[in-house]
C-alpha cells in the first residue's frame, strides 16, 4: 500500500500543500472481462460468438498486476466466471498477489435480463469456481453494468441466500443503462422489509448524515460476521451494499470514480473530484476500472452503435498513464480491506499501522464503521 507523498516531476509540482495526498485508503476494483463482455456490445456479442474471439483479458490482467505490484497495492477482482473457467492460471495469479477475489457473475448478463432463476444459477456457479480455483471465500458481488435496479431488488434475497456478504452494485446517479439515483452514497446496509421489499437501511452515508448512532461501531457489517453472528428471527436479512462513489455538486450525484468517466475526464479533474471526496465528504472513494480499458489495440467490435464506441473506445490509449498516476497520488486497499475486515492479511496490517504511525492514520476502520 502507498502511503507516501507522491512523486512528481519538479516542473509540475504546484508550490500550494494540496500536493499532499489524503490519508484515507480508498477500494480499488477491477471488473476482470474482456472487451466482448461489455453489455453495451451485447447485440453484437452474443455469448455463444465468445469462444471465438482474441482473448486478451488474461495479459491485460496481468499487467495490473504487476503495476499493482511494483506500488504495493492490494484491490479487489470481480472475476467473470466466464474468464476464471478458461483463465483459471489468472485467478491464482490474483490469489497469489495478496488481492480480494470476488464475484462479476457467470455469464455477464444484466440483471434485468434474467429471470429470477437464472440470476440465482449464474451468481452461485460463479462464486463456487472462483472460490474453487482462488482459495479464498468469495464475500462480494458486482452486477455487470450495475444493473440491479428498483424492478430488480429481489436480486439481494439471491445474493444473500448465494452466501455473498455485500454487493457492489448500485451506482447512485441518473442513467440510460443503470443507476438508483436516490440510494446513499456510501456504504450501508440494506435490509428486506416483511413484505420483501428491500431498502436501504440503518448506517447510509455517514459522512452526510454524521451523528453518534450513525457512527457507533457494527460488528455485524464486518464481512466475515455472518458466520460467526447468524441474525436473530426478529432481525431482517440484510447485506452490506457499497455503491461505487459518486461526486454530490449543487444536490446532485455525478459519476467520478472509474471507467469510462476515468478515460473521457481529463485526469485533473477526475484527481479534483476524487479529493473532494476524500476531503469534504471525508470518506473513501471506490474506484473501479476493467482490464480492456488499458488496452488500445484490442480488436475492434463490429455493428455497434455510436454511442457504445464512443464510450467503449475513448480514450484507451491514455488510461494505463493515468492508472499509474492515480495510484500514486492516492492510497489503496481492496474492498475487504477498507471495510475492515479482522482477516485481512497481516502484510497489510503492518501497512496500516505504519501509515498511523507516519502520523497519516489510514481511516479504514473509523470511516466504515456505521
Ligand atoms: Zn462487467
């Protein structure tokens, strides 16, 4: 973990204190799928047509891996189980690196798509192979393209009854493919109501909200809780969501952390937004990004429409740059990490406890516990 002032050419060292990077550790997350999994391509990228094509998601891969690596970061992978059956030397390379594995699903198909059923096959084939092949419980789930929505909710009672302890899936903001606009920001626990409902609950941003009763420690959050604290009859199921973060301007939520915005954003203003939530929010950020996005000269998909390429395509050339330069100006853990979870490993533990030292105390525990 990089806890260190960045290091930066002199010529581009502003002479203002603001070069001095937050001391909160933010998630990092990387949706490990190829450039045919993306569900914008999906007319044109059937699952049977898959097989067929370049893969290159296991180099791509690899190469975060290593620029993980070389600045001592740990993240979070949410392997496709597509990529973990045919690439399962990758998904130990991810083990192997210290990293979380978790779950993208099985066949990358949004949520509202499938029926009931099929969510439930594809959510619980996927943690089984990668929890087979990684050796390590599979705590957390994302949907592709975010895609549990207000009509698919009950998307949660699959997810808890799978044996996933959080979801990473709702994107708080107004969108034509995705989002729950009206969710809280930050972590929170979401609990099914007697009619099976399920809705946001107790422990939605804190750091909106502040007040003691908000900020009182909850073990029964923790991700390896479950387990060891079964709820009682009278408590509803509940999971823990992490919604990837959004920038709240003038009453608004606005997409920051990861992705295409990370590509299509000039880097400073994406380092401005980033900040502003580690600064003024007082909270870490989740930032998310896939592997094709690194990689400029991946075979181009035919058919799709405009606004698909434009969103698919821009900007691959400069990504890598700017992931290399994003993890040096800020610090990161995986997802299981910044939630704060007792097993994490001790490498890691010995990290936090020099970045406390360093006077710069990492916030993982203090800004997760609701
Ligand atoms: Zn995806």
């Amino acid at each position: 973990m990089n806890l260190r002032p960045p290091s930066r050419p002199a010529a581009s060292r502003p002479s203002r204190p603001t070069t001095q990077p937050p001391a909160i550790v933010n998630a990092l997350t990387i949706d490990v799928e190829d450039y045919f999994h993306v569900s914008a391509f999906e007319s044109v990228s059937a699952l049977d047509t898959w097989d067929g094509r370049e893969l290159r998601v296991e180099a791509n891969t690899r190469k975060i891996l290593s620029m993980l690596a070389e600045q001592g970061v740990t993240a979070t992978f949410f392997v496709l189980g597509w990529v973990a059956e045919r690439c399962p030397g990758l998904v130990k390379e991810i083990e192997a690196g210290g990293h979380e594995i978790a779950s993208h699903g099985y066949g990358h198909r949004r949520v509202y798509t499938q029926t009931r059923e099929e969510f439930r096959e594809d959510v619980r084939r996927a943690k089984v192979l990668l929890e087979d092949l990684g050796g390590q419980q599979v705590l957390g789930y994302r949907a592709p393209s975010y895609s549990i929505s207000a009509l698919t909710l009950w998307a949660f009672d699959e997810l808890l009854e799978a044996g996933y302890v959080y979801d990473s899936s709702v994107f708080p903001i107004r969108h034509d493919l995705y989002g729950l606009p009206d969710w809280p920001r930050f972590p929170f626990r979401v609990e099914r109501l007697e009619g099976g409902n399920w809705v946001p609950a107790e422990g939605g941003d804190v750091g909106q909200r502040g007040g003691e009763a908000a900020r009182r420690p909850n073990p029964d959050l923790l991700p390896n809780a479950p387990a060891a604290q079964p709820p009682s009859a009278h408590e509803p199921p509940r999971l823990l969501e992490i919604p990837i973060t959004t920038l709240r301007l003038a009453g608004r939520n606005f997409p920051i952390a990861g992705g295409g915005y990370f590509r299509l954003f000039p880097y400073r203003l994406t380092r401005w937004g980033l900040r502003r939530i580690n600064r003024t929010d007082r909270r870490p950020f989740v930032f998310y990004l896939h592997p094709w996005e690194i990689d400029p000269k991946q075979p181009r998909i035919c058919g799709a429409g405009l606004k698909s390429r434009f969103r698919h395509y821009v900007n691959l050339d400069r990504t890598e740059a700017r992931l290399r330069r994003l993890l040096t100006e800020f610090a990161f853990a995986s997802m299981r990490d910044v939630v704060s979870c007792p097993e994490r490993p001790s490498r890691e533990a010995g990290d936090l406890a020099r970045a406390r030292t360093e006077g710069r105390p990492a916030r993982l525990l203090r800004d997760f516990s609701f």
